[in-house]
C-alpha cells in the first residue's frame, strides 16, 4: 500500500498530491490556489487603503503657519502672508470631498521674486518642517529642453517621490519648490531663430507639470538609467512655488513704472515711487519683459516679493532667529565647555560688513566664519572656559582676510 505525504496546505488542507504546488514555510505549508486567493485579498485592501481621502487631524491656520515662520525668517510679511494662505488652501484642496457639486477648487501656483539673500530658499526649507504632506525643493538651473545634455523638467517629480519613499498617492499631494526659476528666463524678449535649450524650450516643458498632467516620472532621476520604468504621476494637485532673484528686472520695473508718469501729475506721481525698493512694483507685465512666456506666468497666478534687507533687518537675522547664526556658533563652542559671547559693536561691524559688499543675508555667516576661523581652529586644543570676541579682533580677522577681494569675485 503507497504511503500518502504528511505535507498538507495550512489553510485549505489538502495535501502535496491534491495541488499543484506546494510552498514550504517555516512552520507550515500554502497550496498554489490560497497563494492566488490570498494575493487577491491583499491586492483588495491596499486599493481601498490608496483610494482613502486625504486626512489630517488638524489643518494649521494660515495665522498660525506665518507665526511659525516667523520664529525662523525675519521681516517678509508679504510674502509669508501669500506663503501661509498658499499652504493653507493646498491643504483644503486635498481635503475637499466630492459631494456632486460643481465647484472644484483649483490650485493657485506662487512665484516668489527678491533679490539674492533675501530668503526665499529659507521660507521655502523653514515652511517644509512643519507640513504634513511631502516636499521638496528643486533647482531649475540644471534643466534643459528634453534631449539636451543636462534633466528633463519631468526630473523635478523624482525628488518628490524619494521623499514621499515612492508612494505615488502621497507625492501626488505634495509641494515642489523651484528655486532659481528666474534662470530659465528666455535670452531676449522677441523668441530667437537659435535653439534656447535651457531657456523657453524649458519653460514649455514645464506648463504641463504646473497646469496639471499626467507625467511619466523616471524614479532614478535624469537619464543616467534609460533602463528604468517610468512611474505615473498626476500633477494635478501638486503645488508649485517657484522662486527666482530675477536680477536686473529692477530696469524694467522702473521703465514700465516711467511709461505711466506723464502730465502735470508726473512729479506728484514720481516722489511717491520707492526708488530703492522698486521691487514691490513688480507686476507680471515685468516678468514677461524679463523673460518668462505668458503661459507659464499665467499658471502661476500668485505674485509677492521680497524686500531688499536694510542694515535692521540684518542686524535681527545675526541673533533672534532660532537657528540664528550666532546662535549657531555659541552652540559649537558650547559643545566644547567654552562660554562664547560677543561684543555688541562686533555685530554692527558684520552688518556694515554684508551691507558694503552687497552680499545679504547669505553673506553674514561667511563674514562671522572669516572672524571666527582661527578661533575655531585654537580654541578646542586650549584649556579655556570663556573666550569674548571684540571688535578690534573682528577687524583684525576681516582684514586678514582681505573680504574685499572675495566680495569683488562673487
């Protein structure tokens, strides 16, 4: 009499002679037919799960995201306003249920236009801390018109999908920043006979992805992997802020502002124009005489700016910011059982300093960095518990240095 197998399936029962395939398990056995069942079980639940509305147990007020800024950024108020409301009204968007109504709320892309050093990158990293929805923030400088060497502007999504560890759902409802939008601008204001590879050839690539399209995204990012699969993403309800310092568009601004004066109110209408701050005139008359293609300014319908920082400003950023960088600097030196403190008039000479070369807010770390250099280089090897550092040493280090030269290369 043949001996029947002791091996049977763990949830149906049958045995090695009764099915086709018989997986082994560490402690039991699976049958190819509850292999498929349960594949189907599995395949039911995670298509629910990804059709789940988006949910969140809060939304953050457009009030209470700007005094979160402002723990991190100072001044902007304009621009944190629009930033706050932006985010805001994302965040309602994924929240809007179908219910039959007509009315579907439509996205509103930012372009955020300042000098350089003004903090737009620093809005844009300090708002990420606290959302709830992926983000990330890309640079158009590295974009060319697709088959040019360089990314495609699908390369854009890729990050998000990293951040968002490849789930398409999530990265469907984040937000991207673009920064440096302003170098993609074309060359001239009348299109060119050349091919502007890196320029309006880009810029209308990116209407789809900021009007809303379907993309194929490669996951790997660039065309590094041709042999990669693209994934699918709706950009729908993604939403865009770009920035830019659109250098120069200052002319524009005053030469469109100068077309308006004309009559006996020309003088009037004149001494009331800001003539150091010409940039909170911009319109988007400006930014097509800059460069950008009315298609793309149309799909990024919100415009604010930033302001150029005064010596008041700056002097704030140096130390009432959390992440401050003195702040930052006493923390190093804190780390090493050394009380680091600094003279008053020291701060005022950094800010004189950034104001004179004309480098922003970005130029104050690279200022305190020269002052603080050969401290940071000594002072760990010594046995020290406090160490002041005056304005004479200051100067001392800057001269050092020779900044004037650095700032004359930038």
């Amino acid at each position: 009499m043949e001996r029947k197998s002791k091996k049977q399936c763990s949830f149906c029962g049958r045995s090695e002679e009764q099915v086709a395939l018989l997986l082994t398990g560490q402690t039991g056995y699976i049958c190819n037919e509850c292999a498929m069942r349960a594949a189907e079980v599995v395949g039911e639940i995670m298509h629910h799960e990804e059709d789940k509305p988006f949910e969140i147990d809060r939304v953050p007020k457009p009030k209470e995201i700007k005094e979160y800024l402002d723990q991190y950024v100072i001044g902007q108020d304009d621009a944190k306003r629009y930033l706050s409301v932006a985010v805001y009204n994302h965040y309602k968007r994924l929240l809007q249920v179908d219910n039959g109504d007509e009315v579907e709320i439509e996205k509103s892309n930012i372009i955020m236009v300042g000098t350089t050093g003004t903090g737009k990158t620093l809005l844009a990293r300090t708002i990420a801390k606290m959302l709830k929805v992926p983000f990330t923030i890309v640079d158009a400088t590295v974009l060319t018109q697709a088959g040019y060497v360089g990314e495609d502007v699908e390369s854009l999504l890729s990050r998000l999908l990293q951040v968002a560890d490849y789930d398409v759902k999530q990265a469907q409802r984040g937000i991207v920043f673009i920064d440096e939008i302003d170098k993609i601008a074309r060359k001239g204001d009348n299109p060119s006979i050349t091919r502007d590879v890196s320029g309006e050839g880009v810029q209308q690539a990116l209407l789809k992805l900021l009007e809303g399209s379907v993309v194929n995204v490669p996951p790997e990012g660039g065309r590094k992997h041709p042999e990669q699969k693209f994934i699918q993403v709706d950009t729908k309800d993604i939403l865009f802020i770009c920035g830019g310092a659109f250098d120069g568009i200052e002319q524009k601004i005053a030469q469109r502002l100068n077309t308006h004066v004309v009559g006996y109110g020309a003088v009037e209408k004149t001494a009331k124009i800001d003539r150091d701050n010409l940039m909170q005139y911009v319109s988007p008359q400006d930014l097509k005489s800059f460069g950008l293609i009315p298609e793309i300014i149309g799909r990024l319908p919100i415009l604010t700016y930033l302001n150029p920082l005064d010596k008041q400003a700056l002097r704030k950023i140096l130390t009432e910011p959390k992440n401050s960088i003195i702040k930052q600097y006493v923390k190093l030196f804190e780390m090493d059982g050394i009380n680091l403190s600094f003279d008053e008039d020291v701060l005022d000479y950094v800010v004189d300093k950034a104001v004179e070369f004309k480098l922003g807010a970005r130029g104050l770390r690279s200022i305190v960095e020269t002052i603080m250099m050969d401290v940071m280089f000594d002072l760990p090897s010594e046995h020290v518990e406090t160490y002041r550092v005056t304005l004479d040493y200051a100067r001392h280090q800057v001269e050092k240095a020779n900044l004037a030269k650095l700032a004359n290369s930038i």
